[in-house]
C-alpha cells in the first residue's frame, strides 16, 4: 500500500502512531542519517512489522548565550 498525503499529513501532526495499523506508541526509532541540512530516521512499527523513513529539515537556529 502506498502512503497517501492525507496519511502522510495526520501523520505529521500526530506521529505518535503506526502510520499504517493506527497502534499508538507502538514505533521505534532506528537507523538517522545526516546530510547537511536534512536528518532522516527509520521508523519501524513493532505491532504490524511496517517501516517508513521520517525526514527533517533545519528550519531556523537560536542564538545561545556565551558560556565563558
């Protein structure tokens, strides 16, 4: 089954949730990768043995105060 961008969606807003069987708390992280301005991660699900990658992109940095 194809991931439709309405699962895709409600995913995003709510990724606490197998985006397949629905099961709550029920993903574990895997695998991350790094590439510059891009994370992604493995995710699979533990109730029904789905897996899909979640991808980040940086957004805007914080200035942190001087620690010295």
């Amino acid at each position: 089954k194809m991931i439709s961008e309405e699962d895709k969606q409600r995913y995003i807003k709510h990724p606490y949730s197998c985006m397949y069987c629905k099961m709550k708390d029920s993903i574990q992280i895997s695998d991350r990768w790094a590439d510059f301005d891009m994370i992604s991660q493995k995710i699979t699900c533990y109730a029904c043995w789905k897996s899909w990658t979640e991808i980040y992109q940086l957004t805007d940095i914080e200035e942190e105060e001087d620690v010295l």
